[in-house]
C-alpha cells in the first residue's frame, strides 16, 4: 500500500505514522478490530448469563414476560456492535468504499437506537411499579426496592441517553474531514454503553448499588487499549479523548451527586408520570 493511502487509512491527522516498523503498522491496522471484538465480547458475557435468568423466571412465573421494546433494543444494539466490527474490518482490510457505503447504515440504527431507549426505560419503570401496587406485601417490600434500584439506573440510562448520540454525531460529523477523530469517537460513543454489561458481569468487583464509581471505572478501562496504543505511537492524547472526557464530566458529576438521595427518589417517580 502507497504511503498516502497507509496515512489515509490511519487517518489521525498527520500524529500516526505512516513510518515504523511492521508489527507497529500491524497494530495501528488491526487496533479498532481489536476493540470493536472486546467490546462485543463484554456485551456476551453481561447479557448472556443475565438473560437466561431472567428467562428462566419468566418460564417459572416469577418475573413478567419481556416486553416488545427491550427485544427491539437487543436487535438494534447488537446490530451496531456488528457494524462497528464490520467497518473497523473493511478499513483494516483496507476496502475503503465499502466502508463508506456500509456506513450509511449508522443513520438508520443510531437514531433507532436513542428512540427506543428512552421508550424502554419508562417502560421498565411502570412494569415494576404497576407489578408491585397488585403484589402480596412481603414481594410488594422487595419490588419497592427494585423500583428505588431503577431509580438510580435510570441516572446511567440517561446518561447514556445524551452521550451515545452526542459522541455518535462527533464521529459521524468528522467522517469526511478527520478520519483519526471520526473512527475514536464512534468507539467512544459505544464505549459509554458498556456499563449495561459490566453491571451484569456478576464475577467482577462492583461499587453497585452504593455507588456508580465501578461503572465509570469499568468504561475507562474498556477504552484503555485504543488509548495506550494512541499514546504510545503518538506521544500525544488525541482530542477525541480530551473531547469525551470533557463532555463526560459534567454528567458523571451530576449523576453521583444525585445517587441515592432522597431528592432523587421523590423525583424519579415524577419524571415517568408516576
């Protein structure tokens, strides 16, 4: 591959280089591909055990079925994980107008995406509430405090909410002018779903349900390879990172300030017309 081509494919802005050895060009190839892999591999292992829990209660009666909107947002996540997997392999392989074609798909999925979350959320919220208003009083006890643990979720949920799309139109906005930020802010975009599957990992050290800090911790160190490689060939932070720290803090603020306090609980009800 020509030189300009190589820096094309890199597309960081003139700090990758297009110099070094093999196994460094190796890796800032196949880095995305990388991560687009473990992303996907830590939404199996969160949802794949979870699910056939709760699977499990359904068959047994205690939990009600799944509605249609959380079916809907499984299809449509595990799509764009797919997609992003998919366009990290074409520029790698280095089927660029593939790439871009493929791309296209980001505008249907990504909008779909934010729209049914924000219905599943509300949706969550009332099949609890309205399941512990017509229980017995010992499960009406433990679904009360399901609904304060929704609470506290939903502060994640909105989170994510604002800043997958948020980062989402980053990315999709730099596409044609800074490749390098546009390809970073697509995985950092995605990145701040992952605590939806760290929460489930049941095996691995949480801060849940007294504080949100593991999720935060967890999302930072999902992001640590794509980082490092950065920093290392670089010798710089890209400003994507600067931009996603940036824009994440005031949010991360927000939600720990808010984090199982009374206020909160007495707002939240309110918030989905409770």
């Amino acid at each position: 591959m020509a030189m300009a081509t190589y820096a094309e494919t890199l597309g960081d802005t003139g700090k990758a280089r297009a110099s070094g050895g093999p196994i460094a060009r190796a890796v800032d190839r196949w880095i995305f591909v990388f991560m687009a892999a473990f992303f996907i591999a830590v939404t199996l292992a969160g949802f794949i055990p979870d699910s056939l829990m709760k699977i499990a209660a359904v068959k047994a009666g205690e939990r009600p079925p799944f509605p249609l909107v959380l079916h809907m947002h499984a299809v449509l996540m595990g799509s764009f994980l797919l997609l992003l997997l998919a366009q990290a392999t074409l520029m790698a392989t280095g089927r660029h107008r593939l790439h871009r074609k493929l791309g296209l798909a980001a505008f249907v999925l990504a909008p779909a995406i934010v729209v049914v979350g924000f219905i599943l959320v509300p949706t969550n919220y009332h099949t609890v509430w309205e399941a512990s208003q017509a229980a017995p009083p010992p499960v009406r006890a433990k679904l009360n405090d399901l609904r304060l643990w929704l609470d506290n979720i939903m502060l994640l949920q909105l989170r994510i909410g604002f800043l997958f799309p948020i980062f989402l139109a980053i990315g999709i906005r730099a596409r044609e002018r800074n490749a390098g930020l546009h390809k970073r802010m697509m995985f950092l975009a995605v990145a701040m779903a992952l605590p939806a599957s760290f929460d489930r990992i049941t095996w691995i050290p949480t801060t849940m349900p007294a504080s949100p800090i593991s999720p935060d911790l967890y999302t930072l160190l999902a992001v640590a390879p794509m980082f490092i490689w950065d920093l290392v060939r670089n010798r710089s932070i890209h400003k994507a990172y600067w931009i996603w720290i940036a824009v994440n803090i005031p949010f991360a603020i927000v939600v720990h300030s808010l984090w199982n306090t009374p206020w909160w609980h007495a707002t939240a009800p309110r918030i989905m017309g409770i």
